[in-house]
C-alpha cells in the first residue's frame, strides 16, 4: 500500500535483519504497480533476493514479463526471484478469470526459459534475451497452486511451491502432489522447494 516508501522501508530492514527474501503483489489496481516499486526497492538493497508474490502470465504479455525479470536479474546482480501464479487477484480484478491451467503452463516453461537466456519457440518465432548474463545464477521460479492442476504444473516446470498457510497435513498434501508430477517428468522431487 502508498507510499511506495515503506515497501523499500521495510525491505531494507528484512535484509537488515537476515532475510533471504523480498515479496510483493503484482495486482497492479490493487496496489501500486510493482514492477515500478521493485527496482527501486533493488536500489537500496544488496544482498536480499526480490520478487514478485505472485506475478502472472496474463496481464503483461509473457516475453515482457520474462525481459522486466532478466533485466532486473541484471541491474540487481542476479538478486532475482519469480513467484508466478494464474492471476486471480490481478485478472478477476479488470473482469478475466485466471489463465487456464495449459496455457498457464506453455507460459510458465516460456517465461522461465527466456528470462534464463535460453532460445524459445514462441508465435512461431524463435526468441532470445542475448544479453542474458550468463555468469548470473538462474532466476528460478516459484509456483502459487492449490489445486492437482497447478500444482503439477508446479512439479513440472518450477523449482518450487509457493504456499500461503501453515497447515501441516494440507502442505504435506500439496508437496506430495507436486513432487509426484516432478517425479513423473524425470525431475527429482526432492529439488521442489515449499
């Protein structure tokens, strides 16, 4: 919530006292626009990595999503973090429903490539960030799911699970059932972070 200056507040005293990350909303008329915010929260920060809590594939179109995150990658030293997810709060709020859960795929494996630096097939046309830099470690991406759908979406395509409650069976549940699609493609589950 305004100002934008207690975002970079309290970050700042996150980093201070050693957190490892820094979130916030990407529901651009819920809140103020964080792709605004983010870099300049990166500017008066060092060490903590930042992201978005969740960002979606369905508001911005996907190769800019994947540009604005190797582009900040860059510009913060590689202190980059994706929490990506359908987009409920974002789309429902400007009258769309959330990315369908195969689209939300195809975009997520897009997204995670192109802003890795790696080639994409994408509206037939083959892209890549060439300037990517490749000493950088990778931005990974996090996924935001409840449902078998996304969550093996999850399994599939992330490095991790994004989960907002603290119930230990239903985290179990959750976990589970993205590690067994991990399992499923050749991914080792037990990579999958929550």
């Amino acid at each position: 919530d305004p100002p934008y200056t207690r975002l970079i507040e309290l970050t700042k005293l996150a980093e201070d006292h050693g957190f490892e990350y820094g979130w916030t909303y990407d529901s651009h008329i819920l809140w103020q626009e964080s792709y605004a915010t983010l870099p300049l929260v990166a500017a008066r920060t060092e060490r903590i990595k930042l992201g978005h809590f969740v960002t979606n594939p369905g508001i911005r179109d996907p190769t800019i999503t994947a540009s604005w995150y190797a582009t900040a990658h860059d510009i913060s030293n590689g202190r980059r973090a994706m929490g990506i997810g359908r987009g409920d709060s974002s789309r429902r709020v400007v009258g769309l429903q959330p990315v369908k859960v195969a689209e939300f795929e195809r975009r997520c494996r897009m997204i995670r490539d192109l802003m890795n630096g790696r080639e994409v097939d994408w509206n037939d046309k083959q892209l890549k960030l060439a300037w990517v830099r490749p000493e950088l470690p990778e931005i990974p991406m996090w996924v935001a799911g409840y449902g078998p759908k996304a969550l093996a979406v999850a399994g599939r395509v992330a490095d991790g699970v994004i989960i907002q409650l603290a119930d230990p069976q239903i985290i179990q549940w959750i976990m589970d059932t993205a590690r067994k699609a991990a399992e499923e493609v050749g991914r080792d589950p037990s990579e999958l972070k929550c």
